[in-house]
C-alpha cells in the first residue's frame, strides 16, 4: 500500500512533465494571481503603517538662562535644524524677545534706543532670556517615549534653563488606529478569499485536457484515491510553485520601489508583507491547488 502511494506521488509529479506549454500557462497564471495579491497587498500594509503612524508635530519651547553668550546659543539654534524630523524653528534673541513683547503691549517696534526709551525702567540691555519654539513631525509608534527623549536632550543643552513640550493633536492617525482592525483584517480575509477562488479556477481549467482519462480510469473501476492522488500532487506542486515564484518576483519589485514615495511631505516607505503574511502567499496557492485538483475529479 506504501509502495502504491509513493508511486502515485512520483506520478503526480512526472506527470506535470506531459503537457509542458499547459502546465506553463497554468504555473504563469497561478504566478500572476498570487503577484496581484502580493501587490494589493503591500499597498494595504503601506497605508496601514502611515496611517496608523502619529506624524502629529510636537513643539518645544526652549528657554536659556539670561545673559548667555548668544555665540553659543545661535550655534545651538543651528544644530536644531540638522537633528531628525525637524519641522520648523522660530528663534528670539533678548532684544527680539523684548521688541515682541513691546508690539504686543503697543510699544515701537525700533531699534535699541527706541527701546530704552519705551522700557527706560529696564537700564541697559533685555533681561529676556533668549528662546527657541522648535517644532518636530516624528513617525513613531511610542510617542510619548519620542517626547521625552527629545525633551531630556534639549533640557541637557549648555545654558538652558527650562523647556515646555506641547505635543499637538494626530486626528486622522488616532482615528484609523481605532479602526484600523475593522478595516485591515477583514480586507486579508477578502483577499485571501479572492486568491484561493482565482488560483483555484485556474487549475481546475487545467485539468480540463485529462476529463477523458479519469473516464476511462473510473469506468475499469479505478478508486477515487487513485485517481486524485496524483492530480492532488500536481496541484499543489504547482501553487506552491506559483507562489513562490510570485513572491521572488514582489520582493525583487520591493527592492526597486520600497523608497519612492520617501520624499517630503509624505516621508512614507512601502513595506513588504511580514514573514506569516509570505508563507500564505505560497501556502494558500497550494492548498487551494490540492482543494481544486480533488474537487475537479469529484464523482
């Protein structure tokens, strides 16, 4: 009984041999389905990982203490623009700090004199610190992680006295995030779904070219297990060929694509399905190649 198994196995896979251009259409076309997925696939995790991303700005305002060199502080007010995700900076040396609150009291707007002469209480020079409003658009999970490292580095800064974090609100991101699982795995679902029916279809279409051999193997008495086995073994054989190379194919186009939409503003990376998500994408054309192969020789 062993031995007659293992030959039909062997058969099941010889036999894929018989017709090459046929067992090629249905291996291309089992390739392509599965690519398809592969690609829709893809495009709905990239959507899922920008959009579920806070990409909300976080400001600081960084306030260092009076009378610092404004040497050393301009050089700080520099390096904030080469540091990650920077978004924007606004920046005010005493004086500038002072001449704003003067044009927000309805005082001048002029020079140094000028403001001696509206502020002559103050003597020579501003008691404002110097003070920066820097803003950044991370991409991260842990925001709040990101917030606080962020504010130890500024806080650490030579001559700053204090600084205020005001993260601000990530609507569109906090709003997919709670609905993301009634979108995202329903969609797998449908697309799993839409393989399994395609790839299945397709070798059934197959199998068209053997109906007058499984005939006469049914009509001299021929168990069904006979008859399947075989067919059951190139089936899957050839989902498992098409998924595979179907996937080869869509990691190769990742490597090309995965930065073409990194660019300001949408900074998003395309991301390749994780490794459950590629052992479906060769599991699922197998099992429905054996489910379509044992269903096409039904009776």
């Amino acid at each position: 009984m062993i031995r007659m198994v293992a030959r039909l196995i062997r058969q099941g896979v010889t036999d894929l041999a018989l017709n090459p251009w046929t067992q090629l259409l249905t291996l291309m076309g089992v390739t392509l389905v599965t690519f398809l997925a592969g690609l829709f696939l893809m495009a709905l995790l990239t959507l899922d990982s920008q959009l579920g991303a806070v990409r909300g700005e976080t400001a600081f305002q960084v306030y260092w203490h009076p009378g610092m060199d404004m040497t050393l502080v301009r050089e700080q007010w520099e390096n904030f623009r080469h540091m990650p995700d920077f978004a924007a900076a606004t920046t005010f040396t005493p004086e500038e700090a002072l001449r704003e609150l003067g044009s927000r009291l309805g005082r001048s707007h002029g020079g140094k004199g000028e403001l001696a002469r509206d502020f002559p209480f103050l003597g020579e020079g501003s008691p404002l610190p110097a003070t920066a409003l820097v803003s950044f658009a991370p991409v991260e999970e842990d925001t709040a992680a990101w917030v606080s490292q962020i504010e130890d580095f500024l806080k650490n800064l030579p001559g700053v006295e204090r600084v205020i974090a005001t993260p601000l609100r990530d609507e569109l991101g906090q709003a997919w995030r709670k609905v993301s699982r009634y979108v995202l795995f329903p969609s797998l679902g449908f697309l799993a779904l839409i393989l399994g029916l395609l790839v299945g279809n397709t070798i059934r279409l197959s199998l068209l070219g053997k109906a007058y051999e499984i005939e006469i193997l049914h009509m001299v008495g021929a168990y069904s297990w006979y008859i399947r086995l075989p067919l059951v073994v190139g089936g899957a054989l050839q989902g498992l060929a098409g998924g595979a190379l179907a996937l080869g194919l869509l990691r190769l186009l990742h490597l090309r694509i995965r930065d073409a939409l990194n660019f300001p503003p949408l900074l998003a990376e395309i991301v390749f399905p994780p490794l459950e998500m590629c052992l479906a994408l060769v599991l699922v054309p197998a099992v429905t190649g054996m489910l379509a192969s044992r269903l096409a020789v039904r009776g």
